[in-house]
C-alpha cells in the first residue's frame, strides 16, 4: 500500500473514533517490521497529547490480523497506575476495517487526563480538578485556533485572572519596546478575554478558588519544545532561545518574575518552539527585599537556560545557545548575567563534571569579562 493510500485509510478509521475530531498533524514516522508508524496530536477540550498510530497493512498481509490483536491485548492488558510500567505506552484506541487496522497510543499521564476528560463528559460535569502539587486547577485548559491565532484558555481564580492581566501588559508593553522588529507576536500571551465560570470549584480547592474565571491568552504556537524532533536545526533552537532569554529580560524589567515561590511558567512543556510561553499562570510581582527578587530572577534564568539547552548533546551547541543568551539578556537586565551561567552549569553538569567540560569553559570565560 503507497503511503498516500496508507494516510488516506488511517484518516478514514480516525474520523469514525470518539477521538476522531481530535487528531491533528498526522505525519509518517517510519516502519517497524511489516508495520508502519505515524505520529500525531489530540488536541480536545482539556488536553494536548503527541500520540502513536501503529498501522497494520491487512491489504497487503492479511496475517497482520494476528499481531494487531496480540498487541491491542498487551496494551489493554497494562495497569493503569502502576508506576513501574509508567513509561510503557497505552491506549488510547483501536479500529479496523478490511484495509487496515490501527492502534493509537499515548503516554500512561497523557492517557488517564483523556481517561478522566472522556469520564467527566460522560457525567456531564466538568472535566478540572485542583492539583495541590502544581497549585491550580489542571484539566480546565483548552486550546483553540482563532482567526489564524492560537488561543489558550486557562481556568483560575477570578482574582488571580484578573492580577495576571496586569502583569502580562506591563510585560508586553517593555517586550514590544525591546525586541527586534521580525520577533514572532504573542511571544508573551497576550489577555484576550478573562469570563467568569458559573461550575463549582473541585471540593478539594483552597477558599480562593470560590469564584472562576477563564483568561484567554494569545499564544505564538501550539507545540511544546520537549515534543519536537531532536534533528530540530541549531539555529532554530538558537533563535528560540534569543526569543525566550527576550522574554526574561522584559518580564525583570517590567518588575515581574515567572516564579511564585512553589512553580514557574518556564519548563520544557510550557515554551512553543519559537520560544514563546504556553504559561502565564505562575507570573507575580517580583519580591521587594532584594536578595528574594534576586533569588527570584536566578530561577527564570536557570529555568530558561534549562529550556534552551534541553536536549543537546554537542558542546558547540551548548556554546551557540549560552552565547546567544548572554547577548539577549545581560545588556537588557538589572543582573549580572555571567554569574546565573556559573550557577547554570553547576546545576546542569552536576560538581562531578571535570573543569574541562564546555559549558563550565564557557561560564569561566564570560565571569573573564567583568
């Protein structure tokens, strides 16, 4: 079967899924044995998730039957909470015709948020509840494209929604004043709309959550840069990191911090890959006592050096990235720079790394400017 043939089947059997209005950016990632993998996205209501299609030819190998219900078996077979098969995939669902048959698979964490999406719709009741680790209502979120923009929703405390919008002008405003013409828009999200929420709050929430709202950002894309190729060319991941260490310089010069103590917006999971951010949720007033507003910006800068160099092997790399970050940064904010690149490769290599390995080199050299 040619690939066009192939995609065409597999489009055919997602649109008859539950999931089917969900899968986005269907794309060929290979082949297995006599098997053929696609990759994909569902994008629903609370959850973006990358997913597996693993697609049995049965046009062309009618035994194929066989290793399709042997495997769908092994998937269904998994615990669902077991933690020494988290890493295992699972399923998400399964279909076939006299064509093909097809499996698409995810993450244990991505699959039980669909699990618990799929429950609450069933239920008629709404599908977040209050993580007390991450301090905010998980599962409420949504994604959506407007008018060639995408949107992000974010359910919270009407107070806190209504604080965030605040913040995030003051960012923008410095942003727009700093950055360079042909810089993505929406790097910073931008307040679209901020709706009060009439559900109930989860029982287990903290008083504050009494009241909801739903803040709309606009956002630069929809991806995350923990879930891109790790081909991604070097200069796309340098670009991204100018864009994002921009990002940092702009929110300390407005007086804000992406950290509030417990949790920051800048992870892997919470920047696009043009180095924009997925999350504001997180953004508060930078501390007055100094050495707690220092404190404060040495964690954005850990965090998006962190995100910048996540995934890289080359020592060039890690010197293309790192250079690139002192540049954007150090002649834009009120820190010295060259310190919080020590303290970054510190905690990145670990004391065990000898005093030759690139980015402890790299930090020596630029404490050398001061």
């Amino acid at each position: 079967m040619s690939e066009p043939d192939e995609l065409q089947s597999v489009q055919r059997l997602i649109q008859q899924l539950e999931i089917g209005r969900y899968v986005r950016d269907i794309r060929t990632a290979g082949v297995t044995g006599k098997r053929s993998v696609w990759s994909a996205r569902i994008v629903s209501e609370t959850v973006t998730m990358p997913v597996q299609l693993i697609v049995f030819p049965l046009s062309h190998d009618p035994s194929l039957i066989v290793d399709y219900g042997e495997e769908k078996s092994l998937l269904e077979s998994l615990p669902a909470d077991d933690a020494d098969w988290e890493s295992a995939p699972r399923l998400v669902a399964a279909s076939r015709d006299a064509e093909v048959a097809l499996l698409v698979t995810g993450s244990a964490a991505n699959v039980r948020l669909l699990d618990e999406e799929r429950r609450a719709r069933a239920a008629g009741e709404p599908a977040w509840r209050y993580d007390s680790t991450f301090g905010r209502i998980v599962g409420g979120d949504y994604f959506r494209e407007l008018k060639g923009v995408w949107v992000r929703g974010c359910v919270m405390p009407i107070e806190r929604g209504q604080r965030l919008v605040g913040l995030l002008r003051r960012v923008i405003d410095v942003h727009r004043a700093t950055a360079a013409a042909a810089t993505p828009r929406h790097l910073v999200p931008a307040p679209l709309a901020l709706l009060r929420v009439e559900e109930a709050p989860p029982r287990n929430a903290p008083p504050e959550y009494a009241e909801l709202g739903l803040l709309a950002v606009c956002i630069s894309a929809n991806d995350q840069i923990d879930r891109l190729p790790s081909e991604m060319p070097l200069v796309e991941r340098v670009r991204a990191a100018d864009h994002l260490l921009g990002v940092v310089a702009a929110a300390h010069q407005a007086g804000t911090t992406f950290t509030d103590g417990d949790n920051n917006c800048i992870a892997p999971p919470r920047v696009t890959s043009v180095g924009g951010l997925l999350d504001i949720y997180y953004l508060s007033d930078l501390p007055s006592p100094s050495e707690l507003r220092r404190r404060a910006m040495q964690e954005d800068l850990v965090c998006a050096l962190g995100v910048a160099l996540y995934g890289l092997r080359e020592p060039a790399d890690y010197r293309a990235i790192l250079s690139c970050a002192v540049d954007v940064y150090a002649g834009a904010a009120p820190l010295q720079f060259e310190d919080e690149v020590q303290r970054t490769a510190e905690l990145l290599t670990g004391p065990a790394y000898p005093a030759t390995d690139p980015l402890r080199v790299l930090a020596a050299q630029l404490a050398a400017r001061r």
